[in-house]
C-alpha cells in the first residue's frame, strides 16, 4: 500500500510542471596529470565530456578536479553544448580558493542558483587550514551551497566531500561533516550530500553518515537501481563491478527529498573507462 501512494505521488509530481526533478550526482574525474596513452588527459577529456554530456547531470560533485581541468573543462562544455558552471573548492587553499588539488559543484546555471557556499577542513580545527589524525598525507576538507531551483523557486542544501583515506580521519571526517549540516542548513532545507566517501557501506563511518543522512542506493527497492554495486573500476575493464568497492554516495535528508532512481553508470567509450571511478546519479525531485 506505501509503495502505491508513493507512486501515486511521483506520477502527480511528474505531471506537475512546478515539481521537476533534479538528476543528481558524483562523479570522481581523476587527476588529469596522472594518466599514461589511452588514459593521458589529451586523449580521454572527450571520453569524460561525452560521459558527462550522456548523463545529463542538473548539477553533480567532482572530485579530483585539477588546475589544468579547472581551466580547460568550461571551453569542454561549451564545445560539447553543455551549459555549466563550476564552483570550486580547494582545500589546499586557505579561504577554500582554487588549486591543483580540488573540489567542484558543477550545475546548470540555467537551472540552479547559488544563494551561499560554506566550507571546512577534516581536522580537529575544521573552521581553519588544516590535516587530521592519520591523513597528514593529503588535505582534506568538504563545502556546501545552497541552491535556488530557477524553475521552481525552492530551495535545498548541497553539500559535497572527498572524503579521507585514512581509517580515523574517515571516521571523524564522517561526524564533522553531519555537524557542518547541521550548522550551515539551520532552517532544514531540503538536503542532499555527495561524494567520494572513501569508505565502503558497512563501515564505521557509513554508520556514523547514516545516523543523519538517508543513502539513495539503500532506500530504493530493486526495481529502481540500474547498474552494479561497485562504483570503483580502477580502468579495469574487465573487472567485475558487482563485487567491486561502493565507495561513491549519493545522499539526502528531508521528508520533500524524493529519489526516483539510482545508476551506477558502466559506460566504456570506445571500449574504455572515462575514469577510475564509475558516475552516479538519480533524478530526485523536491517537493515544495
């Protein structure tokens, strides 16, 4: 009976004009310096631009986006006929500012509009530059906005992380984040949280994520994934995804948040990978 009226809702949602979805993702893009021939960055920026472009992201989190993809990935865009814009944030930056090693939030800005943006660090000192417990290594932080939706005039919270690999920091990373949620979305906004985790579902830390955020892949039935468990393919193309590391979320929070499906995307583009990871995405409407 549940499962009918919550049908009966999204049919009603779907024919509204006021209520569209969103199609809300991660995607991990993979440093554009690290690859070698068929993964350099000069010959598989077109598989990731064609990746993008099939999607059809509203707005989606990006990981490891770099200097040289932070200037050559708009002209991308254009050139490929997507409109988006990308906020970015670095956490090697001491007011959350553009570097090498970098976040993005990339929408459309025909479609959202950024109201405010927030950032923090994964350290004891979350508000100030910083690294954390066992991930001295790498610095490591997230950010949030809250967005506008232009066609319906609601509003809902983002948030986005790369998340630590080390097992402690991951741990604290995951309460500091529910924390920053908390404090930068006081009126209970709508929410939604995204990112390359780097811990698998039945961790500490996804525990600690779940004790306030609802996980899209585990709330839906069956019928409504596409794709396999495993977001994390390495460039193996002949890994088996199914048994690979879920390691890329897609999260909410909110009674008006209602996910509508989940894919793991397993797109190869002339027999390849785009990046090491696999994108995520699901059409989420809001309700006003």
């Amino acid at each position: 009976m549940k499962r009918l009226i919550f049908a009966f809702i999204i049919l009603c949602c779907l024919s509204s004009c006021s209520t569209p979805y969103l199609r809300v993702g991660s995607y991990n893009v993979w440093r554009s310096d690290l690859g070698k021939d068929d993964y350099a960055w000069a010959v598989r920026k077109d598989r990731l631009i064609q990746s993008i472009k099939d999607i059809g992201f509203d707005v989606f989190g990006a990981q490891e986006v770099d200097t040289t993809m932070i200037r050559e990935l708009p002209l991308l865009f254009k050139e490929a006929g997507l409109d988006y814009e990308m906020f970015i944030f670095s956490p090697y930056h001491e007011d959350g500012g553009t570097a090498n090693k970098a976040q993005a939030i990339i929408y459309n800005p025909g479609r959202l509009e950024i109201l405010e943006d927030h950032h923090f660090w994964f350290s004891e000192t979350p508000d100030v530059i910083s690294s954390g417990w066992d991930e001295m290594k790498f610095r490591r932080g997230g950010f949030c906005v809250v967005f506008k939706d232009r066609k319906t005039g609601g509003k809902f919270f983002m948030m986005h992380s790369h998340s630590p690999l080390g097992k402690e920091a991951n741990l604290h990373a995951a309460s500091i984040i529910n924390e920053k949620a908390r404090q930068y979305n006081p009126d209970n906004l709508p929410a939604i949280f995204v990112g390359d985790l780097n811990t698998r579902p039945d961790t500490p830390s996804s525990d600690v994520l779940r004790k306030y955020w609802s996980d899209v892949y585990l709330t839906l039935p069956s019928d409504k994934i596409s794709g396999p468990h495993g977001t994390f393919n390495s460039h193996n193309v002949d890994k088996d995804m199914t048994t690979a590391a879920r390691i890329d979320y897609i999260y909410y929070r909110g009674d008006q948040v209602r996910p509508l499906n989940y894919c793991c995307d397993t797109a190869r583009y002339n027999g390849l990978y785009p990046s090491d990871h696999c994108p995520i995405y699901s059409d989420i409407l809001i309700i006003k």
